[in-house]
C-alpha cells in the first residue's frame, strides 16, 4: 500500500483529463498543500466558499508555521464546512476522492484533508412507478444512495437505526448501505447478511442481479428471495418488523430479507384501505394466482384426456369450436402462452408509445385473425387470456415471472399426461416451496407456522388492533408492537 504523495497520485492520474492534482500555495512560509478532486462531482460553488476561501483568505493561515498546524487549524473549524476530516490511508483516501470528495494532501504529514461537498445530477424525489397508492406516500428512492438512507432516517427518528456503509466490486467499489434497527432485528441475520456481502468477489456490481445472486440461499429456485420496493415507508415498516434493509448507490429500490411469499402478494394498498377493502384486493390477488398457473394446464387436461369431466353443454361448445382446428388443444395452448411472452417482450423493448400500440395490435388483430383463420379456437384464446391478465396482478414483477415459468411447465406436464401430470406438476411445486428457506425463515411462513397470531396479515388483512407482536421468526427478542394492549 502506497503512502499519501500528491506525486504518485499525480503520476497516477496523468492521463485522466478531469482529475485534478495541482498545488497551492498556502502563505509566505511556504507551505504548499495539493488540491486533489475529480471535475464534474463536486459542488463548485461549495468548493469556492468552503475550500478556496479558507485557503486563500484566512489570515489565521498566515501564521501557520507547520503542515500539522495547518491541518489542526482546518479540522477544528477553519475549514468553514462541517464535514471534513482527516485521512491517512492512500485506498481510503482514493475512494473518497473518486467518489467526489476534494481533499488536500499535506506530502510531508503524509495525510489529508477530506472535505465532502459531492455534487451528483440526480433525479428528484418522485412518485412510485410501480407502487402506487391512493393514500399514502407519494416518495419514491432514487439512484442516489445517501438521498435514499435520509428518506428512511426521516421516517425513523430512532437512536437504534443503524445504516452500516460498506463497498463491493474490486473496480467499481459501489457503496452499499446495511439497514437495521439494532434492538429488533436478529444479530445473526444481520451478521449472516454483511458476511455475504463482504465476501461478494466481482468487478464491477452493474445490475440487481449481481447482488441479488450472492444474496439469496437457493440460488436454482426462480421465485424470488429478496423483496425490492421503491416506497421508503414500507421499507421502514419492514426494519419496525424486524427485517434487513439493503441500500445500493445507482438503483433506485431497497431490498428487504429475508423474505416470505406472503409478503410479495401484499400491496401498499392493502394498509391504506379499511381492513374489509384491503382483505377483499388480497383474496382477488390469491384467486388470480390460482387461475393464472393452473387454468391453461387445467383446460389441456380436461379436454385432451377427461372430457367427461367438463360440463356437457361446455364440453360439445368446446369440441364444436375445435372441428376445424387443426391442432391439438396441448398445441393451441402452448402455441399461444408462447405467443404471449413474445407479446411482453416486445412491447418492453419497442419506446413506450409504440409498444402499447404494437401490444393492442397484438392481443386483438392478430388474436381474432387467428380465430378466423382456424388457427386456434375461441375457448383457447379465452383461456389464455385470462390466465395471463391474471398473472399481471401480482404486485411484485419477480413473482410474477416466476409464476409464468411455472404456469407453461403445469402446461407442459399437463399435455403429457393429463391430471396426473398436473398433479406431479402440483406436488413438485408445493414440495419446493416448502424446502425454501430464507435465513432461518421458512419461506412459505406464516402458512406453516402454528402460531396463529402470525396468520393475521396473510390472506386477510386483519384491523391494525391485533398487530400486537412481531413475527417470531424474525425477532429473538423484543416482540411486542403494541405495549398498550395485552395480548389475548
């Protein structure tokens, strides 16, 4: 590790145009600091007030006799900023430049004076894209790590709110925040989660994907393992439970852990509706999962190998429309989930107006011509249809994709072998979803816990009175929401 010299880092930096190493000299004793800063990340108007002018118009300089006096002077308040400290280790010092800090370099202390005035082009802070609710909180995080970390710091004014800073990627040294309450989550989860963080070996940490790999436990499994959300307040309401945080500077969502499949079909809604209202959107949610993995292979099964288990009126309707298909109803099906997928990749690929459009065009012209054409049946199109305007309700997209892989799989199996491979299909499903486990946490919690307290926000929205204890297996201690209220 190299000492703190404006000379190596000047011969570091020597064929980069917007890094600045130059030297200034202080006073008539001459001592020369060198200014050390990245152009186009700090705050220029800052620098001038807080860097330059302390520097050039302090007369308190004037008598400075040593590097260390000067240093002294700056870091007890002649600075004029309130963030500046002192640095001594070159890594450290190259990260806080490089992430737009401006220090200056004392070559015969071997150290540095840190000031912090970064200045990044950011978005405002604006409305939820895809959390949107009625009543509530109209906030949204950005790319911006530190904006992000006071937009949770604001809605928990607690003195045990701990945001832990860290960095990944050998090149890219991407910030990460670790966000916890430290008198309510549990010390080995949080442990557990900054080890694998610490232990992430990558370059450069440019997708959610990156991170989310190294983080989840069953790395084969396609359901989702970390919940993300854009709203501040429901990531607050999540570290009040128990649960982790996780913070990454340029993408603009929290991560939550561990994290239950009942948590990924609740919706915001859900809290800022009567408790009736919020139950009702939930149940919908669940009945839509339902039919959107089970429908298609459902339809294939019975008119392929048990008709007879259809209605009568229902089954010659269907094999009426079917009389001049010339496909099976496994190849309509499946023809068409296909057929539907290209659909959402294509509308997400083309510009915003064309692919709504391009998607119209899509599900209706292409649809009936198809219909007309005796291509597919009418029932199949249903069918389809429905199933996949199903699958758009589920509030956490991850699910949702997931739910789609499984829903063609259940179709698939289904064609081979009718109910029985719909049932192998089930069992395998249901089997899987049992085994996960998300840091001690079964994933398929509450529905296979025997606390029955812990079923109260599950399929029902139960009134906030009966939130009286935190989840078990989140919280080793401190349990109780509610001290005003016993529990029953």
């Amino acid at each position: 590790m190299s000492v703190i010299n404006s000379a190596i880092i000047k011969d570091l930096f020597s064929k980069s145009g917007d890094v600045t190493v130059r030297p200034i000299k202080i006073n008539q004793n001459n001592l020369t600091v060198y200014l050390f800063c990245v152009d186009g990340l700090i705050n220029q108007a800052l620098f001038d007030e807080a860097v330059f002018r302390s520097l050039k118009f302090d007369p308190y300089l004037e008598r400075c006799l040593t590097e260390r006096q000067m240093m002294d002077y700056l870091l007890e308040g002649g600075a004029y900023h309130v963030f500046t400290s002192e640095e001594d280790d070159y890594d450290a010092l190259l990260k806080s430049v490089l992430s737009g800090m401006v220090a200056l370099i004392f070559d015969n202390e071997k150290k540095a004076v840190v000031y912090d005035i970064r200045a990044f082009e950011k978005r405002s802070v604006q409305e939820p894209t895809d959390e949107n609710v009625m009543k509530g909180s109209k906030e949204s995080f950005i790319e911006v790590m530190r904006m992000n970390t006071a937009l949770v710091r604001r809605r928990i004014r607690s003195e045990y709110l701990v945001i832990e800073q860290m960095a990944v990627g050998k090149v890219s040294k991407t910030d990460i925040a670790l966000l916890y309450i430290s008198n309510i989550a549990d010390p080995n989860t949080v442990a557990r989660i900054r080890e694998k963080i610490n232990n992430i070996n990558i370059d450069n940490l440019s997708t959610p994907a990156f991170i989310e790999e190294f983080l989840i436990e069953n790395r084969y499994s396609v359901f989702p393992q970390i919940m993300y959300s854009q709203r501040p307040d429901r990531v607050s309401a999540n570290l009040s439970d128990g649960r982790i945080g996780l913070l990454v500077d340029g993408i603009p969502f929290a991560y939550i852990l561990p994290c239950e499949l009942p948590m990924l079909m609740q919706s915001p809604d859900d809290y800022a509706n009567h408790f009736l209202i919020g139950s009702s959107l939930r149940i919908i949610r669940y009945i839509s999962m339902i039919v959107t993995l089970f429908l298609p292979a459902f339809y294939i099964a019975a008119t392929t190998y048990q008709s007879q288990m259809l209605p009568v009126q229902l089954a010659l309707s269907t094999q009426a429309a079917k009389i001049n298909v010339p496909f099976s109803s496994a190849s309509e099906v499946l023809g068409l989930l296909i057929s539907f997928e290209i659909l959402i990749e294509a509308g997400l690929r083309l510009p915003k107006a064309v692919g709504t459009t391009m998607s119209i065009l899509g599900g209706l012209v292409v649809g009936q011509a198809a219909v007309s054409a005796n291509l597919v049946s009418p029932a199949v199109v249903v069918i389809v249809s429905l199933a996949g305007i199903s699958g758009f309700i589920m509030p956490n997209q991850d699910l949702s994709s997931a739910i789609r892989l499984s829903r063609f799989l259940l179709a698939v199996l289904a064609a081979v072998s009718g109910f029985f491979g719909l049932a192998i299909g089930l069992i395998i499903l249901i089997t899987h979803l049992c085994s996960l486990d998300n840091y001690n946490t079964a994933y398929m919690s509450p529905f296979v816990d025997v606390e029955e307290r812990n079923i109260r926000d599950t399929l029902f929205r139960f009134p906030t009175k009966y939130f009286r204890k935190r989840p078990d297996d989140l919280v080793p201690y401190n349990k109780t929401k509610r001290k005003d209220i016993e529990e029953n």
